[in-house]
C-alpha cells in the first residue's frame, strides 16, 4: 500500500518485456520450473546497465542502475528528485483531484510522471496471449509478454540516486509478484498473463496494487479489496492511539496479511529464555516484546554455552531522534545480555511464524 500524500511525486512505469524461455517437460510443474527460470533472467536484466526508462511526451532519458540520464549535469545522485520536473512532462492525478474537492480533506493534487519501459527485451504495446513453439529436441519454447504497470511515490526532497533505486527495486517487486502469480494461477497446461490492477481505498488517501490473472472479474476482486480495507483500518487504529499497540493487536496486523503469531507472557529469573533461541533457530522472525511502558523488537540471538554469555540483538523502538543510518545503529540497535531483563517485570511476547514453504 502507498500513501497519496499531498506533496509526493507519482510515477507510473508501464511497458510490456518479453518473457521467453524453454519448457523441458510439459507436466504443470515442469511448465512453472521453466517459466520462473525466465522470470529470473528477466530479473537479471532489469537489473542491468541495459534498463531503460523515458519519459512519455518528454526528452528524459535514465538508466536507473546506474543513475545516468540524458541530463547528466543537472540531475546528479545528490540532486533532489524534485528538479525532475524541469525535463519532464506531468499530469494531474483525476482521482486525486476529485478527493482534494472534499471540504474534509486538504490535498493538493498529485504529480503523475509517466515513464515507458525501453530496452530490446520490452515494447510498448501488450501482448495478450502465449506463443508456444516445439523443435525436435523435445523442449518447448515459449514467449509472453508481461504488461508492467508499476507506481512509485517519491518524496521530492527525496535524491535522485534513491529515486532511481525505487525505480528498480519497484519493477522487480512487481516482476515477483507476476512469477507468484504464474506459479499459482498455473493449472495443467494453461498459463496466465498476470496484471496490475490498482485501486484506492474508500475514503482514503492509500493507493494499493494486486497481481492476478488477465480478465478476472470485479466480483473475484471485491474480496480483496475489503481485505485490503480492513487491514487499512486497523493500521489506523493502532497507529492513532498514543498507548504501544499491544501483541494481539500485532498479532491480528499480521493475520490480515496471512501470518499468524505465538503470543504469551512470562517472567524471567534474569537469564535470556532458552524458548527466544528456539523461536530464531525455527522460525527466523523477529519478535516483538512489550514491558509497560517500553517495547522493543528481538532482531537476533548470540548463543554461548553459557547462558550468561548469552546475548539478544535488541532495537529500542522509544527511539526518536534522526534515522541516519549510523546513528540508529549506535543508538538504537545493541546486543544485551542478562541486564536486560527485569526480574520483578512480566514480559509480553509476539513472536511472527514463518509462513509454510517459506
């Protein structure tokens, strides 16, 4: 989900890339082997010096792996992402527009900067369909063209470097999610072409993307979006109170995005809880720990053979200065020991599980 906020850049990338490769049995699960092995390429190249982006109407030309543009000199990594402006051509997001009318709400319309996928491996027209080829070696070949449809938000004091590396980091998301779709929507052999589809939330600046199938219908997608509602109202929830959400709380966030959790309290005699190593040798996921009126999240854990020379990676959420980077780690993140745990304080837990086949 992305914030429509008042001041943000909008870029929607679109284009359709070419996804071919070679099929060497023909069963569902040889089809979805052969298919993510092309997307892994098409991954690799995105991810390239050959990945172009221009813009639709406009004379800019980028390369966001390496952040080069066709204004080298004005548009450097440092240079804030807003001078984007004096090279591109923009519009008035209409949906944006129509919310700014409401008396209620104080939105200045957003910039949307529309970008065009270029490089051999793409073309700006869609596609929709799968071509199969046989030869007599008995491998199939296959080509599909993916129609990318990706929005990024950018602060505009945001640089131009990071911008570029939303950019990909953006397409590749996407690309993820058209693989995921294809390995699950795949049955026998028929193969879908996966889309974007985009929609706000009612009454809300939040803009949101799912990956299905081509042609799904209104009605299959309607129950995504009151999931996406709900889970949009429950972040609100917990983010407007002035209290540390709670571990049920955490634990019904992350039930909306199908992760369960293990929640309980306990007591600690002053050595670290042997269960806490379980749960990161097992599970792997940091957990959330409450002890009014702090909380902090377990990043990791630093076994010895003796229990004292236990350490936990601990992050201090009550945390409120800068977010440099260097500053959160010296500030922020440390690794605790015995001292860390109050003997007379009852602890809350929420530890995430891992999802199956994760």
């Amino acid at each position: 989900m992305l914030p429509l906020s008042n001041e943000n850049l909008l870029f929607r990338i679109k284009g359709g890339i070419w996804l071919e490769g070679t099929i060497n049995k023909t069963d569902e699960e040889g089809i979805k082997a052969g298919f993510r092995e092309a997307m892994k390429e098409v991954m690799s190249k995105v991810n390239s010096q050959i990945f172009t982006l221009c813009n639709r109407g406009g004379p800019l030309y980028m390369w966001p792996r390496t952040h080069a543009s066709t204004h080298p000199s004005e548009l450097q990594d440092e240079t804030l992402c807003k001078t984007i402006l004096k090279y591109v051509t923009f519009e008035v997001s209409e949906s944006v527009r129509k919310l700014s009318k409401k008396k209620s709400m104080k939105i200045v319309p957003l910039k949307v900067i529309n970008l065009q996928i270029l490089f051999e491996l793409s073309r700006t027209d869609v596609v929709e369909k799968v071509m199969i080829q046989h030869n007599k070696m008995s491998r199939t070949h296959f080509k599909l063209n993916l129609p990318l449809d990706v929005v990024v938000f950018a602060n505009p004091e945001d640089t131009w470097s990071s911008l570029q590396d939303q950019f990909l980091e953006a397409v590749i998301a996407q690309l993820t999610a058209m693989d995921n779709c294809i390995q699950r929507y795949t049955k026998g052999k028929t193969v879908p072409i996966p889309h974007a589809y985009h929609f706000e939330l009612p009454e809300r600046t939040i803009l949101t993307t799912v990956i299905y199938p081509a042609g799904i219908s209104d009605k299959t997608l309607e129950p995504e979006r009151k999931a996406m509602t709900k889970v949009e109202d429950e972040f609100v929830n917990i983010a407007g109170t002035k209290e540390w959400p709670t571990g049920e709380q955490f634990a019904s966030l992350l039930k909306s995005y199908q992760i369960s959790a293990v929640n309980y309290d306990f007591r600690t005699s002053g050595e670290q809880p042997m269960h806490i190593s379980a749960h990161f040798e097992e599970q792997g996921s940091p957990v959330m720990i409450f002890s009014e009126p702090k909380a902090y999240i377990l990043l990791g854990i630093a076994v010895n053979d003796d229990p004292n020379a236990t350490k936990l990676l601990v992050l201090d959420t009550m945390y409120t200065g800068n977010d440099e980077v260097a500053n959160v780690i010296e500030k922020v993140v440390s690794w605790k020991g015995g001292e860390f745990w109050d003997e007379m304080e009852v602890y809350g837990l929420c530890q995430p599980q891992r999802p199956e086949g994760v």
